[in-house]
C-alpha cells in the first residue's frame, strides 16, 4: 500500500501536503530534499497518488479506484517519473523530451498531470535552464515534483519556484516503535 500514514517521522510534511489537497492549494512544483534512501521518492508517489486519487478521504489516496490501482502498478499515464540514460546526469534532452516536450498535453485520464524527477540534483546547467523555462509559466494542470539529497545544487531560480520541504531524521524511538508495530501486526 502507499498512504500518508504509511510515512513516520515526517508529520510536518505530511500535514503541508495533505492540508494543500483537502483545501485544493496545490503549488506547481515542490522540491523534496533528504538523505539517500529516506523516502523521497515514496512520498512524491503517495502524493501524487494522492492527488489523482478520484475517491480519496482525508487527504489519502483510497487505493481502490482505478486511478490508484494504475499508481500502484506503476502505470499510470498521468504520473511521469523523469529519466536519465546517463548515469549521474540528467541531460537537457531528458528534459526536452520527457518535459518540456511532453507538457503541453493535456492529461490523459486525470485533472493533473505530475512529473516526479529522482535525484534533481543531477541536472546539467542546461538542464536546469531548460526546466525553468518550464516552470515561469507551467499549464495550470501540471505538477513538479523535484526529489533531492543536495538542493544547494539547485539553483536559486529553480528553488525560488518551487516549496521546499526538507526531510528530518527520524529519531530511534520512532523507528523501534514503527518495527514494534509492525511486529506485533504479524
């Protein structure tokens, strides 16, 4: 499954995210920044899930309708997940032809259509050149979510655009009792 309440230790960013939904006080573009592997991307998934969800309560997508279930498979034709061939580069033709060529379209099946871009710190300069053209003046549909371990490789013209939330550390407490929880499930 992949809800909100799945996520521990990041209560703040799951308040700003699900309280932007229920109120439909989205921003355009959100940048995500922690450690490797802290569930980054997890989050970015949720919440656009989330946001496609055509039966969610509470801010939590409901897992059931067919725009959760094409989340859940990874198929969903309105969640893109920006890619790079090169390894450690995201190139300006990744963003030229998985965004900025691709934008204009209008979602297929859902009111948004989300890019979630891994590792945005990647980004060549003229990447990043080529994603802020995009994001002065994106369609009213679209959605960024930029996931990073290092947004001081951001520029500033790109971070002025979008909300930024940074990942905390998750204290040991709420890891023992996040495991304790799940134990006791099974």
């Amino acid at each position: 499954m992949a809800e909100f309440r799945d996520i521990i230790g990041q209560e703040q960013l799951k308040e700003h995210l699900q309280g932007a939904i229920e109120r439909n006080k989205v921003s355009h573009a959100y940048i995500i920044n922690g450690e490797r592997n802290s569930g980054k991307e997890f989050i970015a998934k949720v919440f656009a899930m989330a946001l496609e969800c055509t039966d969610r309560k509470d801010g939590e997508p409901c897992q059931v309708c067919h725009s959760c279930k094409q989340a859940l498979s990874g198929n969903h034709p309105d969640i893109i997940f920006v890619s790079h061939e090169k390894p450690n580069v995201i190139g300006v033709d990744d963003i030229r032809n998985q965004i900025n060529g691709d934008v204009a379209i209008k979602p297929y099946s859902s009111p948004k259509k989300i890019y979630i871009m891994n590792e945005g710190e990647k980004m060549t300069v003229q990447a990043q050149n080529a994603l802020l053209k995009t994001l002065e003046e994106p369609p009213e549909y679209v959605i960024f979510i930029l996931a990073t371990t290092e947004a001081n490789k951001i520029p500033v013209t790109i971070l002025s655009r979008c909300q930024r939330y940074d990942f905390k550390r998750i204290s040991i407490d709420t890891i023992a009792a996040r495991l304790r929880e799940l134990i006791d499930k099974e």
